[in-house]
C-alpha cells in the first residue's frame, strides 16, 4: 500500500521538517529523507506525530493518507 503526505500548507510541511531536523542524528537529514521517515510506519514516526501534530490516516482504496497539521 502506498503512502501519501498532506497537510493544510506548505508552511506546516516546513515547520515539521524543521522538527525533525532537530532530532539529534538527523541534522543533515534531506527533505527526501522526512518523507520517508513519515512514509514508513515506526514507532519513532508514531511518538514524532504525536508531539507535534493532529493528524489522521484515511484509506482510500490502495493508498493510505497521512493528513495532518502542525500543533499550535
């Protein structure tokens, strides 16, 4: 099943990223890189979700969406 990555903006995409970064060990870690770490279901993905975000998963036939903002 595929993943795909949606949020309301640009901007909470970004503020996200800048979160992981953070994390020590992945300070040179790639846009490319956050993608995947939020494609691939981890226990670390599920407690960075949980910090920083609301979101949700909505199936939709053979795609899973990650739909999610950025706690205020």
């Amino acid at each position: 099943m595929s993943i795909t990555i949606s949020s309301p903006n640009m901007e909470d995409t970004e503020t996200l990223y800048g979160k992981y970064i953070e994390i020590p060990g992945n300070e040179g870690a790639s846009f490319d890189d956050f993608y995947e770490f939020l494609s691939v279901e981890s226990a670390g993905r599920q407690l960075f979700l949980e910090e920083y975000c609301t979101y949700e998963f909505i199936e939709v036939e053979n795609t899973v969406v990650l739909k999610f903002s950025v706690k205020v």
